[in-house]
C-alpha cells in the first residue's frame, strides 16, 4: 500500500502526518475521521533530497540510551492510565526532543494505526529500538503487561545509563588534563623555545644534549607540514585499527587484551558482568525464552570474548547443560558471579539472583571508578608537570654554561 504525506491542523497547530492507504481518497477519509483538517496531501516518493542544516542534523542525531528510558517510563504511564496506543505514541512524539525519535514513533503510530503489532513496528527502527526493547515489547504484548514491561525497560535503561555516565566521569579528568597539557606543551615548543634558541644562538653557548633535542622538537613543529603529516599519520593509524577492529579476529584479540590490562580490566569485566546480569535478568523476568534471552546478551554485550561465552553457554543450553557451567568453563566472569548463578538456577528463582548481582556488580563498578580516578588525578598531574618541567629544563640548562663563562 502507498504512503500518503499531509499537512493537517487541529486544535494543537499545523503539523505533518504519514499514513498509508488504498489511494488519496482514503487518506483523506482517514485523516478527517480522526479529526484532522487536511490541508495538503500528496503522495510519498519514496526518496527527496533535502540538505538544510536542519535535515542534515536530524540525519545525525543519535537516540541516547536516556532518551529511551524517558520515553519508556512515559509511556508505561500512559499505557497503565488506559490511553490507547496510537494517542500515546501520538502524545510521545509530540513532545519529543530528539528528531530521530520524534520521527521513528510517528512512522510506529501510522503502523499500529493500520493493524502492526508494536513489537513488529518497533523492529522497523534498529537505530532507535534494539533487539533486547524489541524482544521485551514482544513478551509484554503476549502476556498483557506492557505497563509493566515498559517499566521494567525504563529501570534497565537508567541503570545502564547510570553506569555509563559513571565511566565518563572517571574518563573525563584525564582526558581533558590530558588534552590540556598537549596544548601547553605544543605552545611552548612553538612559541617560547624559538626565543631562547636565538639567544643561546647569539651568545654562542655550547648547548646540552638535551636542550638540543627539544630545540629540534621545537623546529620540528614550526613547519606546519610536519604537522599536517603527524596528523595524517595518526589519522591512518586510528582508521587502520578501527578496520582492523572490525573483523573477528581483530575484535577477539583488542578484547582479550582489554579484559587482561591492570586495572582497566577489572572494571571492564566487572562493567560487563553488571550488564550482562541486568540485561539477562529482565528479559527472562519478561518472559521471554532462555534462547532468545542469550542471542540478545550475546549480541549486546559489548566484548566479543564475553559474546563468545555467551554463545558457548546458549550452545550448552541447547543440549540440556547449564548456563553457569557453560560459563565457568569460558572463565570470563568472575567465580562469585558463576555461582550466584548457578544457585539461581538450582533454586529457579535466576531471574532475581541475575537482579541481585548486577546490583552488587554495579555498585562494584562505581567503587571501582571512583579509585581510578583518585589514581588518574595524580598521574596526570605529574605528567603536566613532566612536560612543562622539561620544557623549562631545557631552557634553564644553557644558562649553567652562560654563568661559568662570565664566571
């Protein structure tokens, strides 16, 4: 069936629907028994190019995790109140912030409008509902609880963002003190050691290894097509990882060498673990099948030594092993988390056991954040100080030899 493109007003204002129907007459038909005046309706081509500022942006707006979870507990208001679908998705995407969203849930209401499930019409959008939103959905749908489902999503969607806006916080300081003493050192390299070198140069001082070669550093950067060549080069490198990256054997070895870095490895595994938990628990608390649950882990994990794991133990299931000895043998997480597994499933309650294990492994990760950056403060500032102290050193060091010739 064709779809239709209107601009209708109503009480709320002018603004643009999508609807599909047999032909215009019963577009028209439709939109005026909802209320609609239509103003303008033609049908949709199916491609236009439109490159104003405002279509390029909304084509690069991403849909955050936080907007998913404020959407999700909106909706499970609205849902729980008796709002039939298509008025909520209608309300929702009318006070939406985000474009892409705001785009995708009006494309959902034109569907579930014409009959489509809202699982079927949610799985239409990747880019903005995922596997684990879809397969959830699906489970609320065949089991009448889509309140609470929704609900449940909103709370695994603010305890992911939660943990996510925890690792940027801690990756925040270095970074920007990081970026920071780049800065200052590329300044005085470019600007202030030229000065000195000119008078060291009319002074005629033997200069020290050392101040030597940050006065080559110092050349080195005053042309800026060496520059332009360190950026390229870094720029090569960095894509040529991220191809690299892409395949599997790429992606397995970068991986295990993240789980196996100090430090920095104990809290992606701890991360991960807490993901994998909560992402497992509610889905089976969701009803939906073990199976499935695994595929959507597994493909949400985020690690693909972990994936692996998860795969090997979806594999185990399949020929009636257990997912805790499946996942010991991988020896991915950490033992404690295995065995509150397996208990879980001896007493087959592993839907809160799989709960209450993100919740410990979760709170583990924000200790384990909050001693990393207590660790990263002082390194970085010692590395500013390092650079700048060598800066100065440099320059410091001619005027020793100065003082014993006028000596």
């Amino acid at each position: 069936m064709p779809t239709f493109i209107a601009r209708v007003q109503d009480a709320r204002g002018v603004r643009k629907e999508k609807i599909v129907a047999d032909n215009l007459r019963d577009a028209r038909a439709t939109l005026r028994e909802r209320g609609l005046f239509v103003q303008e309706l033609k049908q949709d081509s199916g491609f236009s190019l439109n490159l104003s500022p405002k279509s390029i942006s909304d084509s690069l707006a991403k849909v955050s995790v936080k907007d998913k979870a404020v959407f999700s507990r909106q909706f499970a208001a609205l849902v729980n109140a008796g709002v039939a679908l298509v008025r909520g998705l209608g309300v929702l995407s009318e006070q939406c912030q985000n474009p892409k969203l705001k785009k995708a849930l009006l494309n959902i209401s034109s569907d579930v409008q014409q009959g489509v499930s809202l699982s079927d019409s949610m799985r239409k959008h990747p880019e903005c509902f995922d596997g684990l939103y879809v397969s959830m959905i699906q489970a609320g749908e065949v089991g009448g609880v889509l309140d609470e489902v929704l609900n449940r999503l909103a709370k695994l969607l603010e305890d992911v963002a939660r943990l996510q806006n925890q690792i940027k916080s801690a990756m925040s300081y270095p970074v920007t003190v990081g970026a920071l003493a780049l800065i200052i050192f590329f300044a005085m390299v470019r600007f202030l050691l030229p000065i000195f070198a000119n008078i060291f140069k009319d002074l005629g001082v033997e200069l020290p290894a050392f101040t030597k070669f940050m006065m080559g550093i110092s050349e080195f950067v005053q042309d800026f097509r060496n520059v332009f060549l360190v950026l390229v080069i870094a720029g090569l490198a960095i894509f040529a990882f991220r191809q690299y990256y892409k395949t599997r054997v790429g992606r397995e070895t970068v991986d295990r060498f993240m789980l196996k870095m100090p430090i920095f490895g104990d809290l992606i595994q701890k991360t991960a673990t807490a993901r994998f938990c909560r992402t497992f628990g509610a889905l089976t608390r969701s009803g939906v099948p073990i199976l499935t649950c695994l595929e959507i882990v597994r493909d949400t994990a985020g690690n693909q030594v972990i994936a692996n794991a998860v795969d090997e133990a979806r594999r185990e299931i399949q020929t009636g092993g257990m997912i805790s000895i499946a996942l010991q043998k991988e020896q991915v997480f950490p033992l404690m988390a295995i065995q509150m597994i397996s208990i879980g499933e001896e007493t087959g309650e592993l839907d809160k056991m799989l709960t209450k294990v993100a919740d410990f492994y979760e709170d583990e990760v924000e200790q384990a954040v909050k001693a990393l950056t207590s660790i990263l403060e002082p390194i970085m500032i010692v590395i500013l100080g390092g650079m700048v102290g060598a800066i100065l050193l440099s320059m410091y060091l001619p005027m020793f030899a100065v003082f014993e010739q006028l000596g």
